[in-house]
C-alpha cells in the first residue's frame, strides 16, 4: 500500500514528535487532540506545510495510517467507523496512577493494544513505538544497516499490517522485532527489561524472550 497521510490522534510529546518524524520524511500529516484544531497552531506552524490540523475524526479519516496516541483511560473516545479497515498504530501504556485501574490490565487477562482493537473491531492495530522516548524518536533512527541499529517492537494480529509498519519503522530509522500477535504485547510493558532503554534487535529479542508477567516479578 502507498502511505502518504499520517493521521494523529493525540498530540502530547508522543504524537507531536511521531509528527515531526512523519514530516521530515516527506509525509503528510494530520495532527488531532481533545481541545480542537485551533489548540494546535503552534505545533501546525512548526510542522510546516505537510501538516494541518483537524478534529479526531478528520485526522482518522483523512490517514492513511492513523496513530492512536492518548491516555488509554480516553480511548473509548477514538472514532471508530473512520478507522475501519485502516492500519492504527498504537502507542499506548498503562499506568494505573494516571489512567486509573482497570481490571482486566491487573489481572492482566488482555494487553493494552486489544482493548484499543476490541474498540476498533474492523481495523488493523498494531503495537509500535510504545516503549521508546518520545525525544529519541528524532535522535536515535539511522539508516538501515548501521551497526547496532536501535530496534522498536511490534506487535499485531494482522501480518500484512505488521509489514507495513515494518517498513515505516525502517524508513524512520529503526529495525522493527516482532513479538507476535496483540496478545504478546505485554512482553514490552512497563517494567519489563525491554521498556525504555535503547537496544538493538538481538537484544530486544532476548528482553522479550526474558519477560516477566506483573504476578512473577
Ligand atoms: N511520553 C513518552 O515518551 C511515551 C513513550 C511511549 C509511549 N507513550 C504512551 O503514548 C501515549 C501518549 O503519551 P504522551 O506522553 O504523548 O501523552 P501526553 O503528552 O499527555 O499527550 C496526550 C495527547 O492525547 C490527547 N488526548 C487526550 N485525550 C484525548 C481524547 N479523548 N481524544 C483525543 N485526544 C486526546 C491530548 O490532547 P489534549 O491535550 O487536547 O487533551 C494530548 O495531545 C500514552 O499511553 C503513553 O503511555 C508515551
């Protein structure tokens, strides 16, 4: 598929810097928050011409790839028919101080990335750059092949999906490593060893592979 609009949903430190990351590699982008496009000038002017605002449901629907980037306690907030069939990328974490409990992540039963699916049940989600800075977006990517290349993971049930995300994570300057399907996500949650620092993808492989449920930590 052509990928040629990024749509935003959020634009907090994630989103705004996924946004200058997009742009600088000739995307267009459509950057969206819960106050309304006239709240995101500042970070429009800096973009520049490849980027405008727009409400959630413009920066879904005008996506080619949309990035849901949010507090997950607001994600029954996303719009979901203009998703439907498309690829969204999820960035999403739990923190319970700031999302508040939500049982089925204590008990861990499901991964923070089906919850976002089970709210989008006709599009293609996709787990990436949840456990990355949000400033070594633009600081850490280097072309493909350089020695000890910084890796991100992903994880999704659709594989088609998961190789356009590949290919976008490349493009931006990472190796993509594969977890698996949603349901595996939780191997790069908060607190596992692959959580935050920067690693290659050898070693992201062994953090995953060395993952610790919350119940055995
Ligand atoms: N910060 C990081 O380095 C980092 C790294 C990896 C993953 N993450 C994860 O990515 C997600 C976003 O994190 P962040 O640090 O970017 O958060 P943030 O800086 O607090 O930004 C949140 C963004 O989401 C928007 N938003 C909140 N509720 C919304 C709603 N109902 N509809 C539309 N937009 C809404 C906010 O818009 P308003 O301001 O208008 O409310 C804001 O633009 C979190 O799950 C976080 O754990 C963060």
């Amino acid at each position: 598929m052509t990928v040629k609009t990024i749509g935003l949903i959020g634009a907090g430190h994630i989103g705004s810097q996924l946004a200058r990351l997009a742009v600088q590699h000739g995307y267009e982008v459509v950057v969206s928050n819960s106050r309304g496009p006239d709240t995101l000038n500042d970070l429009v002017r800096e973009l520049g011409p490849r980027a405008r605002a727009g409400t959630t449901e413009q920066a879904a629907a005008a996506g080619d790839i949309v990035v849901v980037t949010i507090p997950l306690k607001n994600i029954s907030d996303v719009p979901v028919e203009p998703l439907a069939g498309k690829i969204v990328i999820d960035t999403g974490n739990y923190y319970p101080q700031r999302d508040g409990h939500i049982a089925e992540l204590d008990s861990e039963e499901v991964t923070t990335s089906e919850l976002l699916q089970r709210h989008l049940p006709a599009s293609k989600v996709v787990k990436a750059f949840n456990h990355i800075y949000a400033a070594q977006l633009t600081t850490d990517g280097e072309p493909a092949g350089s020695k000890n290349r910084r890796a991100l993971v992903i994880a999704g049930d659709d594989a088609a999906a998961k190789a356009v995300v590949t290919n976008l994570l490349d493009e931006f300057g990472f190796d993509a490593v594969d977890a698996g399907p949603l349901k595996e996500g939780w191997r790069i949650q908060r607190d596992t060893p692959g959580y935050g620092p920067r690693r290659t993808a050898e070693e992201l492989r062994k953090d995953l592979a060395a993952a610790r449920r919350y119940a055995d930590q």
